[in-house]
C-alpha cells in the first residue's frame, strides 16, 4: 500500500500566494479601492474573476502573468522533496488540493518541470477565453460551513479516497503538506494512522497548536516542517516503519 501525499500549492509548493502576485501585474502593482474592497468573506473565486478581468481590461496579456506567475519562488526544499517523491514513486502518489486555478498550477509545474510527480490536481478551472481574458469556476458546491463557498479541501480528498477504494486503491496513511486556514477542515478528519504537515509560523500550525491547547487535538499526529527537506526525514522514517 502506497502513502498518499496531499500538498497545498499557495505558500507550500510555491513560497507566495499566486493570487496575491498577480497583482503585480496591474497598473502601478495595485488594484483600485472599489475592486480591492468587492472581496466579500467566503466568496475568494468570484474576487479573483473581478481581478482577472479588470487585468485583461488594462491590457495585461496571458503572457505578462505567466512571468508573473512562474518567477514566484519555490518553497525552500522543495525541489529536493519532489525530487525524492520521483524516485520514490513505488511508495507514494501524490495530488494537489488547492484554491488557486488551474490555469496558475500548470504553469508552475510546467515550468518546474514537476507535472510527472503530481497524479492528480484538484483546483478552480480557469482558462482564458476568445478576449484573452482569464476566467475561473469554483471547483465545486458543498455544504460544510467552514470553507469558503468555491472549495471545501475536506470534501475533495474524502470523495478522492473513497473513488479509489471502490477501484481498489487502499492507502497504508495521508500525509497532508499545507500551510492555510482552508487546510484546517481537511486535517480536522484525518484518521489515528495520518500524519498532518503544517508549515511553521503559518496559520494551519498556530490554529493545530491552540486546538490543542484547548485539549481538541487532531486525530492524527502533527509535525511541523520549515523546508522541504525535513519532510523528507519524515517520510523516510514512515517508508522504514
Ligand atoms: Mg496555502
Ligand atoms: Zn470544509
């Protein structure tokens, strides 16, 4: 049985937030007031569709965000740890949950040259249309409460991993990469046997530390990680148990 490997792409695989360096594409590297504050809370896609099409507006074109896009950092270790996953593919299968678009993640991964460790990418569809603007959907509906309405990173992997039961595919644990507030949901339903990955200083490890502070630990065991390359420790120590 394989471990399956979940990652987060903003601030995971990445070392920025795609959505928030497009704006470095705008006129003077900022939105105007009116559309900057349009952003109502749960409703992130339908913000990054006015923001896509205010950028198509002013001209930017499908190249200039691309630079904008692929010249965003990787995570430190990164390259190491996608690297190790490669050769290590016997043992791992490996998706993406992520509430950026699709248009972004394959530009990186391309661009990287990492598509071959991903098996599966579960985000926004976006795609640019015959003006050469960039539009994107939401991902799905669903009815959990403490995600936004495009998105809920729980719903995903729960309907993934039942899929591939019924196709026969049982996985020995998850490991769940992520960084954000929108990882908290997905982590909160991981089993005794999973492992949840929180980046350091960010907002999934503070929120997992005050849980269980308030003694609601997660099911799961935590470890936290700074760079790619601990991960790697990680998952060598699990491959050898
Ligand atoms: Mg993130
Ligand atoms: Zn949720």
């Amino acid at each position: 049985m394989k471990i399956l490997l979940v990652f987060d792409f903003d601030h995971t695989i990445i070392d920025d937030n795609s959505d928030t360096r497009i704006v470095q594409c705008a006129p003077e590297k900022k939105l105007p007031i009116e559309l900057q504050d349009s952003y109502e809370k749960g409703f992130w896609t339908k913000f990054m569709g006015r923001v896509f099409k205010y950028l198509g507006d002013e001209g930017v074109t499908e190249d200039e965000m691309k630079r904008a896009v692929t010249s965003m950092p990787l995570t430190p270790g990164m390259v190491e740890l996608l690297n190790f996953i490669r050769k290590n593919k016997d043992k791992f299968e490996c998706i993406i949950i992520s509430d950026s678009n699709s248009v972004f993640i394959n530009w990186v991964l391309e661009a990287t040259n990492f598509r071959d460790v991903f098996d599966k990418v579960f985000t926004n569809p976006a795609a640019f249309d015959s003006n050469g603007l960039l539009t994107v959907e939401n991902y799905h509906t669903h009815s959990c409460n403490r995600c936004p309405k495009n998105l809920c990173k729980n719903v995903v992997l729960v309907e993934f991993v039942d899929k591939q039961l019924q196709q026969g595919v049982n996985y020995a644990r998850i490991v769940y990469i992520g960084d954000g507030g929108n990882d908290v949901c997905p982590v909160m339903f991981l089993k005794k046997n999973d492992v949840a990955m929180p980046r350091k200083g960010y907002t999934l490890q503070k929120t997992l530390s005050r849980m269980s502070q308030n003694l609601e630990p997660t099911e799961s065991s935590v470890v936290v990680w700074s760079s790619g390359v601990e991960i790697i420790s990680h998952l060598l120590f699990l491959i050898k148990e």
